[in-house]
C-alpha cells in the first residue's frame, strides 16, 4: 500500500513506526534451504521475509529479539548446507511501501489471479481474489499456498463448512467462500494475521469467521473440509483435533510440509481413520488430501 494514494488506519500508522531487528542470511547453496530456513524462523515471531542474491533478510520486531534461538537452529549446524547471518537493527521502513515495490500478481494454473488492488485486473482467468498482506504469510508467491490453491480447484465447497487453519493472509479462507462455502471460518495464532484476515475478507466482500488463537479453538463445531498450512510438527500435534471436528467422509488438506515429510504425516494420519487421496507438488514442497 502506497501511503501517498491510500488511508491507513491509526494501528497500522503506530505498526509502520515500530523498531525491527534485520538478519541478513548467506546460504549455499541457496536451493532448497532458503525455504528450509523460512520455516524455521516461521516459528519465531518473524514478521517478514525478503529474498536476496545470495540468501534471505528476515524482520523481527527488536522487542521480539532473541538471537540464541536463532543460534541454536539445527540448520545452522547441517552438514548439509552453510548459513552465516549478520545481525543490526533495521533502517526505518515503509513497510506498505516497500510491499508495494516487491509484491507482484499471482496466476494460479490459469484459474486463479492473486493480485494486489493496485494490479491491473485479468478478465481472463475466472477467479480474482485481492490480498493485501503486509507482514502476513500466505500470497501465494510460496509453494505451500500455490499447491493448496490448486488443490482446492479440484475440490466442491459448495454449501459446505470450511476451516482454514494458519490462516495467514486467509486467502484460502476467501477463496472457499467464492466458490460456494457455507461457513468459513479462518483460524491463526498470529496478531498480524489475524487484523490482515480480517482486511482481506473485507476487500473481497466476503463473510467468514476470523479468530486468532490455535486448535484449542476449535469447539464442537464440525467441517466437511479442513485446510491446515502450517508446518509438520503442528500438523502432526493437531491432525487428532481436526479429525474431532471432521464430518464423517470429510476431507483435510495439508500443506506446509516437504516431501520427505510425507510417509510421517501418512503414519500419524491413518491413526485416526484418515485415508490418503491425493498429493499435489512444487519443488519438493507438497500437499496432502486426506478423506475421513
């Protein structure tokens, strides 16, 4: 969002002069461990992610800040990979601003347009959904939101109850509600994603439930369809809460996992009387349909 051309609110005014912490990152080789190392620093309370030539930049609010967690990454020490960091304190930044620079369209397999309200509109793919998501995760631009997405193509909402967990930008949340939902209801345990889910529904005229929080949320309330993008240590400490709140032949979609991670998401899965449907790929990253 361009301050000189849209109204901001007082929050997000007081979230744009907040003191952040930078991590500049060095990886070799760059690929895969890029996203590797996202997902680590995913479970800190990092608020955004910035690649660069030769590795990632990574924003933490210096209140936050605590670098022996960082220091104490596994990945740090892989065999496998090299990764140095520089840590100081970042330069005042706009941070809409900056988004607006770097942010740019998504075209889902030809079905799905991604866009920013700045982008031009693309009358030639059927389903147009506005983000805007700030510091929130879920653009698209990763390959765990681009194989959900293409994974709900193939998927009927209509009329059905939908929960979209780590919601992030809640851009699955909104796009179940397009094709039909009946009740969606978006679920993040992040602040960020909570005020930015709540945003993109608005702008997307679109009505779901948003709450921030995690599994303990989840009530008696039952879903014909789950969408969980986390990450696998989550998913396989709440697939038993899901399956609680799955109507019977419901199915749940799981992303946020790599492909080495599938046989330990199977395992934990078929405990609970879930069946393997289907898999969806993108650079080692992968989702995983599953039928009650």
């Amino acid at each position: 969002m361009n301050l000189t051309k849209y109204k901001i609110t007082i929050f997000e005014q007081f979230l744009i002069k907040m003191k952040y912490t930078e991590y500049q990152f060095v990886i070799t080789p760059i690929e895969p461990w890029r996203d590797i190392l996202v997902a680590y620093l995913a479970e800190f309370p990092f608020e955004s992610f910035v690649e660069t030539e030769n590795g990632l930049l990574a924003y933490i609010q210096t209140v936050e800040d605590d670098e022996n967690l960082v220091r104490e990454m596994p990945i740090l020490s892989s065999n496998e990979v090299e990764i140095n960091y520089k840590r100081q304190a970042s330069p005042d930044i706009n941070w809409n601003e900056e988004w607006e620079k770097n942010f740019t369209p998504i075209n889902v397999e030809n079905q799905i347009y991604l866009h920013a309200q700045f982008h031009p509109k693309r009358n030639d793919i059927p389903h147009q959904i506005i983000i805007e998501p700030k510091m929130s995760f879920g653009t698209g631009h990763h390959e765990t939101t681009y194989n959900m997405l293409r994974a709900m193509l193939t998927l009927n909402f209509a009329d059905k109850d939908v929960l979209d967990m780590g919601a992030g930008t809640a851009v699955l949340a909104i796009f179940a509600k397009q094709q039909g939902a009946h009740y969606v209801e978006a679920i993040d345990i992040d602040e960020w994603s909570y005020d930015n889910a709540m945003e993109n529904a608005r702008k997307n005229q679109v009505e779901i439930t948003v709450k921030q929080g995690d599994a303990s949320l989840l009530g008696s309330h039952s879903f014909d369809i789950i969408l969980a993008n986390i990450n696998k240590n989550i998913l396989l400490q709440d697939i038993k809460h899901y399956v609680k709140n799955l109507n019977p032949n419901g199915q749940l979609l799981l992303s946020g996992i790599y492909e080495h991670d599938f046989d330990d998401i199977i395992s934990e899965s078929t405990l609970y009387g879930l069946k393997f449907v289907q898999k969806w790929s993108k650079n080692d990253w992968i989702s995983i349909l599953l039928q009650l």
